[in-house]
C-alpha cells in the first residue's frame, strides 16, 4: 500500500494535479474553461489518494492512474480519447523524468538518506519540490513554443 498522508495529499498531489490538467490542456491546443479545469484538477487528486489507498503493487498504482487519468480527462474536458491517451502519457513521462532528476540529484549529489527522507511526509514533499519546479516550467516553455508557433500560423503536433 502507498498510502499518502494529508499534507501529502494537500502539498503535493492537488497541485500535481492541477499541473497536469493545464499541461494535457497546453498539449491539446485547448482553451481552459475553469469549472471543467477544476473539477477534472479535483477529481485526478482523488483518484490519486483512493489509487494509492489499493493493497497492490508498487508499479500497479501507476499504471490504474494512467487510464483513470484519460478517462477523466476524456469524460470531464471532453477531448478525444486517443489525445487524451497521448497527452497523459507525455506528461507522465515528464513528470516521471522530472522525479527521477531529482531523486538523483539528492542522492548522488547531495547524498542525502532517502529512506529518511521518504519516511517523513513533510521533508518528502518538501524534496519533491524540485521535481515539480522542473514540471511547471517544462509546461511554461512548452506553452511559450505553442504560442510562438501558433501566431507563425504553424502548428506542430
């Protein structure tokens, strides 16, 4: 079980949350309407805790994220299910990729005890911040390039 805590939950996993629905929004060249931007932001957070909440596997949880992640996206933002597909995969694998930086970073560089790190659900969350710094400014380029593109009148993707 990959239980999260509450300041887990609160510090980490809504803003992760929302993160990922404006990056599948960016992906999509989808204007954001704001109910269905929160209310998908909302429901992928609590699908996330009740995911983690399941008796399996490490590894497992990741995967039932990923189709209760398009789904969401599909039924709430009403975007097609194969580009939702694409979408979540993209930012799973960035997001995947920004966490993997930073637990090297902080292993290797900083050698740090991550056991003890991991153990404590407020220097967790406080560690993972990089990884999530990472994320949004990943978004934030993307974005600019998508808008730069789009007033050149080429659209790529």
């Amino acid at each position: 079980m990959l239980r999260i805590s509450l300041i887990e939950f609160i510090l980490r996993t809504i803003p992760e949350a929302f993160l990922i629905v404006l990056a599948i929004y960016i992906l999509n060249y989808k204007r954001i309407d704001p109910k269905m931007y929160i209310a998908s932001s909302i429901f992928i957070a609590i699908s996330t805790y009740l995911v983690r909440l399941l008796p399996i596997n490490y590894g497992v949880h990741a995967t039932i994220n990923i189709i209760s992640y398009i789904l969401i996206v599909a039924w709430i933002n009403r975007i097609n299910i194969i580009k939702a597909t694409s979408s979540v995969l993209k930012v799973m694998i960035t997001i995947s990729t920004c966490e993997w930086i930073n637990v090297a970073m902080l292993d290797k560089v900083m050698k740090l005890d991550l056991k003890m790190i991991f153990n404590d659900p407020l220097k967790k969350v406080l560690y993972s911040e990089p990884s999530m710094v990472m994320f949004s400014i990943i978004i934030l380029l993307f974005y600019k390039f998508q808008f730069k593109t789009r007033i050149r009148g080429i659209q790529y993707l």
